[in-house]
C-alpha cells in the first residue's frame, strides 16, 4: 500500500472548506460576507465539499503498482504510465512539487487561512472613502435624477430601484442563526411601503426599507424637507466637510462585500467635532437640502442622537420582490 501525500493534502482542504463555511454558519459571519439571500447556496457549497472529500479519500491509498491504461479521444490510448509519468503531463497528484505547483496551492490556501485565524472585518469609514466617500453619494443622486429627469424617457422608475437588483438571483428563502428572517414581498406590498413613506408623519428608516426609503428621499428631496426622520448608521467624516458637519452611513450588499456601495446621509450636528469614524450612532432630525459638488442631496439637521453598538448585521441588504 502506498500513501499519496499530494492526494491526502487535497482531501485536507476540501474538508477545511467544508469546515470553513460551517463555521461561519454557525458564528452568523456568513452575512458579513454574502447576502442572506445566498445563504442555502453557500450551504449546499459546504456540503458539496464534504461529498467531494469522501471521494478524494479514495484516492489517498494505492494498493498495486500495476501500469493503467487511460482510454480517451474515442478510444485511442491517451497515456501510459506506471502512476507517476503521463506522455500527456497530466497531473495525477504525484508528480514532485514544482514552483508553478506551490503557487496553485498558495492561492487555494490564503482564504482557509485568512477565513480560519483572521475575525471577520465590518466594512467601515477606511472602506467609504476609498470607494469615494461623499462624491459616491452625489452620484448616485446624479443617476436617480437622470432616469426622472427627460419626458421623452419611457423607462419605470423602478427599473433603477435598489429593491429589484436581485430579482434575478431567484428566490432562495431562509432563516438565519442569528434569527434574522429575510422575506420576499410582492409588488403590492413594494408600492405600499412607498405610500407608507409619503403618508408617515416621521421617517424611521429601519433595515428593511432603509435602502428603498433612501432612494425615494433621494429621488425628491423636496417633497421630504421639513420632515422628521430616525435612522442608525457609522459616521464617516470627509475632508472639506465644515466642521459641524459628517455623514452617517451604511453599507448596502446586493451580493456579496465586493459589490458593497455606501449609502447615507449628510448631516449637521453641533457636537460633530467630539464625534469619531465608524462610530455607530442612533440619530432623529430634519430632512433639509445642501449641495455637494455642484449636486444637489438629503442633509439630516439632527436634533438628538445617541451612541449605540456596532449590529451583530451591520450590513443593509435590498428588498426581494416577488416576480409572481
């Protein structure tokens, strides 16, 4: 009997990513990574793994030396070999570690490593300004009022909607670890939620319609101004800003952290001075306008605010509306 080590290093890591992913279940880091949406994928990801590792067990062991005979190409003899030398160069998990071979393993490994002994980061300011800060903002003010702007458009505003980017991702329904549900909602209950916003007489922009009452806001500022609002979010400061001045944000996933986009408010507040990046912060206030480069966007003047900690789910994610 002979020991292969190469196959039983493969073995190794399919069983680290089985044990990778269910670790990050049974933490609820999963939604620190990937939107609840996808959360059974990356279950039955985890299990494929551990499918996968019973069969390269297999593999770890041989009893003989006896030559095989590989058929392919209708056929024709592909190789000959005596396990360890293929004509073909394939590689059949014995053939000596080379330079090219060490770097495949290196990449495969970082992210066991990294998932295994690194904690899970939160995206926070450091993150929203690298993706551009405030000028994000402006611009996707810029891009809600170009879809409203022209008569001649036949495009629904909704087409540009947080809410319905996911739409085309299916339908994947779950309950979380950390008990947070994520629901589906039809077309109806979608245009309520709207109705709702215009009706309230105080905006409190919870999770679930954080992003949806965002946009709306964003998409006609003055129809909100003068209206009183309630939201939570980590406070970015930018450079240029006046000195009673930050901007309270969130981050909203559509599918994963590497699509994660900032969304937030501008907001005035006396104590701004004493207040610092990625402080979590519980705000009520006055929606107002101001002007950022030229772009016109949602000010909060805030009235009270108090410190809170960090949401066990920082993250934001869009509405799944059903299709039927």
């Amino acid at each position: 009997m002979k020991i292969h080590f190469q196959q039983a290093l493969r073995a190794l890591i399919l069983l680290a990513f089985c044990g990778l992913i269910f670790q990050l279940h049974h933490a609820g880091d999963i939604t620190k990574y990937i939107n609840p949406k996808y959360v059974r994928l990356s279950q039955s990801a985890s299990i494929l793994f551990l499918f996968l590792f019973f069969i390269q067990i297999t593999r770890i062991w041989t009893f003989n030396r006896e030559n095989v005979v590989h058929e392919h190409h209708q056929g024709q003899d592909c190789c000959h070999h005596d396990v360890d030398t293929c004509s073909h160069h394939h590689d059949h998990g014995d053939t000596p570690f080379t330079v090219k071979k060490l770097l495949s393993y290196s990449i495969i490994l970082f992210p066991l490593l990294t998932g295994f002994f690194l904690p899970a980061k939160t995206l926070d300011a450091s993150i929203a300004e690298k993706k551009g800060g405030l000028a994000i903002l402006g611009n996707q003010k810029q891009e809600v009022s170009s879809s409203t702007g022209s008569d001649e458009s036949d495009f629904d505003l909704e087409d540009y909607s947080f809410e319905e980017e996911l739409d085309e991702a299916g339908e994947l329904e779950h309950d979380l670890s950390v008990n947070e549900e994520v629901e589906e909602i039809s077309n109806e209950e979608f245009e309520q939620l709207k109705k709702d916003l215009s009706s309230a007489s105080a905006i409190k922009m919870d999770d679930k319609v954080f992003s949806l009452y965002y946009e709306e806001i964003s998409k006609d500022i003055d129809k909100f101004i003068g209206r009183e609002i309630e939201f939570q979010g980590f406070i970015y400061k930018e450079d240029g800003l006046a000195s009673n001045q930050l901007v309270i944000s969130r981050f909203l996933i559509t599918h994963c952290v590497a699509d994660a986009s900032m969304i937030g408010f501008l907001s005035e507040v006396e104590e701004a001075p004493d207040l610092y990046d990625n402080m979590w912060v519980k705000v009520s206030g006055v929606i107002d306008k101001a002007a950022y480069n030229g772009t016109e966007m949602p000010m909060i003047k805030i009235k009270e605010w108090k410190e809170i900690e960090e949401p066990f789910i920082p993250y934001l994610y869009p509405l799944t509306i059903k299709i039927l």
